[in-house]
C-alpha cells in the first residue's frame, strides 16, 4: 500500500456515523493527521508482515536506546513529534493512541475509552537522560499528546487532537487549555508571532473541509485560511508552513473522496495546498510529492519532496536560488516517509524516516546519512533532533528516545 499522506498517521474517519468522539467541552472529534493510517494504520499494525525499506546507509555509531517508565498501566504510551527547546531539552507528545487502536481491534476512537495523563515528555540532550514529563491534563483527559511547538516565548504549545490545544511553561508547570476547537494536530510558527495549527477535517464523518488557523499567544484566532480540494475531494490538511518572504502559506493536505455518489469510488490522494497573499488557494499535485516541509530561523525553507523513486530535499532561501539535494536514489514509497524536518541550531538540518534512516544536510551542503537500529519492528521513527555531536529520535515503540553518534 503507498503511503499517500505526510506527517500523521492517522484516522481518516469514522465508519458507520460515530463521527464524534467527545462532546462540546471535550472538543473531541475524529479524523486525524492523515491518510497516513492507509500506510500506516497497515505499517504499525501488522509491522510484523511488511518487508522494510532497503538501507544501504551505514549503521549508526555509539547507540544509545533509551525507554522511559511506563505511564499508565492501563495503556501503552509511546513517543510521537517533537522538538528541540533553547534549554537543549527535546519535547515530544506522548499518547496511547496507536496500542489502543490494535488492542480495540482496530477502533480509531478507543484512546478516549481510558482517562489517563495526558503529558509532554522530556529528555535531556546533554545528559542523554529523562526529565519528569510535564503533565498538562486532567484525571479526565482521554486523548494523548499530539504535536508540541516550542514557542520561544517559555512556552510549548501543544495539541491533542481530541480534546484542547494549549500551552506549558516549563519553568513553572503552568498549562493553560486554549479555547481553538477540535482538530488540531500540527503546529508551526506564523505571521507576526502567531502559531500557526492545521485542522484535519471538520468534525464530520464523511463531509467538511479541514483549515489553517494562526493565533495569537493569548490564545485568540487572528487569521484562518481555506484551501482547495479537487472535485469530488474534501480537504485535510496536515504540515503547515509560512512562507514570510512571499506572504504564502504552504500546507501538505490529504484530499478524501466525498462519501456517497461516484466521488466515493475516488482513491485518497495528497496535493500540497498553497493559499498566496491575495487569499487564493491553488492546488500543486505531484509529482513530486511534498511530504513534508519546515523552516530555520532565518526563513530558509526545507521541503522533502519524493519523485519516483528519489527522495530530495529542497532548499528556498530567503534571498537566492532554489536547489534540490539528492537524499536517496533508492527510495521506497510505498514502505516509508519521510516524517519530520528540524534545522540545529548550527545551521545542520535532520530529515527523519518512519524506518529510521536519518539524513542530516551540513552547512558545507554535503548530506550525510544514517541507519538507527529497530528494536521493535512495529515501531515507527518520528522526530530527530542533532545536539553537538549527537542525533537524537524520538521512537514510538513505548516511550523511547535514541541516540546515536551524528553521521
């Protein structure tokens, strides 16, 4: 099966009319980040009975696999996106979702069957150790955490998909819940200090498009974008991105055949969205595919995009010519991703597969690849983050980071 959708892995909905999955103070809907439960559903439930991708990279140096204490002993917590804070600590979201998934059979909605915390988790880069996680629920929580932002303002925002999006500082532990709506799932940084959040959907089972929202750090929605969909498609969005240069906003979206009618029959397909200054949505179909995209500091934007059987990064300074980096040659489509993009501090830039295949850009421009091992074969690669010398990956097979020598 291809796997037709970015950053998520995801419920695209819920059969048979169950379309919601919370109430008006929970705020929980279903539908997720993306097709990619089509491939990864398929990858992370029956890891067991794929082959995996070929790597002929080298095997990474100086392994260091670390896994936290279990969370809760009700349900199996394991490591999703993350990122690196100013204080050289790596934040990621923790959930149940997928543990829950295979243990109800297959129930997209069965996380929110068991109350549990709801936490960030932390490790420290230097130390290579693990530091309380910062909880930021409820006893009633339900759903896990989804995607975190460092906000460079002491605060991580994060999402839950199910329930409220919010922010955590964690010099004090203070969490405020942010009144945004349900949906939201990746989170990036916007216009005039904003944080951008994509909505995968709107709530329904089988009809409505999904948006981009900016807000304020007071928690007030200040822009909302909407995008484009092929006939006969609703639109899904997933990786957002602002382009502050050209005033566009980028956003990798699944596009969901309408249920009932011809439109039905249609297969799932991912077109990048890219709304310009003016408020016009535009379609760019591949090839390439635009898994996924990110940004420095400095504005410099970095899209991993696959042709064929090449993956490329793409590289579109603020000023200067845009070129394409050869990552890998023989790259598999239909067995892997690429998940993640995060820019070092230094400049260095980390593209992260559901395999493990790590490809770090230097600042020379030369790439430098890495294969982490597997130790569990059903667990997926999300995060990677480059520290001096060191790469470390969160690991959604329980709650793992690993660590190995930078390539």
């Amino acid at each position: 099966m291809a796997a037709v959708s970015g950053k998520g892995l995801l419920v695209q909905w819920i059969a048979g009319g169950a379309s919601r999955v919370g109430d008006a103070n929970s705020g929980g809907i279903l539908n997720r980040r993306g097709v990619a439960v089509l491939a990864a559903l398929a990858a992370f439930g029956c890891a067991g009975e794929r082959p995996e991708p070929a790597s002929t990279f080298p095997r990474a140096q100086g392994v260091s696999i670390q896994t936290a204490r279990p969370q809760s002993s009700a349900e199996r917590y394991c490591a999703w996106y993350g990122a690196e804070g100013a204080d050289d600590v790596l934040y990621f979201g923790e959930a149940a979702f997928w543990s829950a998934k295979a243990k109800a059979g297959g129930d997209p909605t069965a996380d929110l069957q068991q109350p549990g915390p709801q936490l960030i988790g932390r490790f420290d880069l230097v130390a290579e150790r693990w530091l309380p996680p910062l909880e930021v629920g409820t006893p009633e929580s339900r759903s896990g955490v989804w995607d975190v932002l460092d906000g460079g303002d002491g605060e991580i925002y994060f999402t839950t998909f199910f329930e409220e999006a919010g922010s955590v500082s964690p010099a004090t532990g203070r969490v405020r819940r942010l009144a945004l709506g349900s949906a939201l799932n990746e989170l990036a940084r916007g216009p005039d200090g904003s944080v951008l959040a994509s909505r995968y959907g709107s709530g329904a089972a089988d009809a409505g498009n999904g948006d981009v929202i900016a807000f304020d750090r007071d928690g007030r929605i200040v822009r909302r974008w909407s995008l484009a969909a092929p006939p006969g498609y609703r639109v899904a969005p997933k990786t957002p991105l602002w382009d502050a240069l050209r005033g566009e906003l980028w956003v990798t979206a699944d596009q969901l055949p309408l249920a009932g009618g011809p439109s039905a029959a249609l297969p799932p397909r991912q077109d990048a969205v890219v709304v310009d200054a003016s408020g016009r949505a535009r379609l760019q179909p591949e090839p390439p595919e635009l898994l996924f995209a990110a940004k420095s500091r400095d504005g410099e934007i970095y899209r991993a995009e696959a042709d064929g059987r090449a993956l490329w990064l793409t590289v579109v300074p603020p000023r200067g010519e845009t070129r394409r980096v050869l990552l890998d040659a023989a790259f598999a489509p239909d067995l892997d991703f690429a998940q993640d993009i995060q820019v070092a501090a230094d400049g260095r830039v980390a593209v992260t597969r559901w395999s493990g295949i790590v490809h770090v850009l230097e600042r020379d421009g030369r790439v430098r690849s890495v294969a982490l091992p597997r130790p569990d074969p059903a667990g997926l690669y999300y995060t990677g983050v480059l520290n001096g010398q060191r790469l470390c990956v969160t690991y959604c097979a329980d709650v793992t980071v690993v660590c190995v020598d930078a390539p």
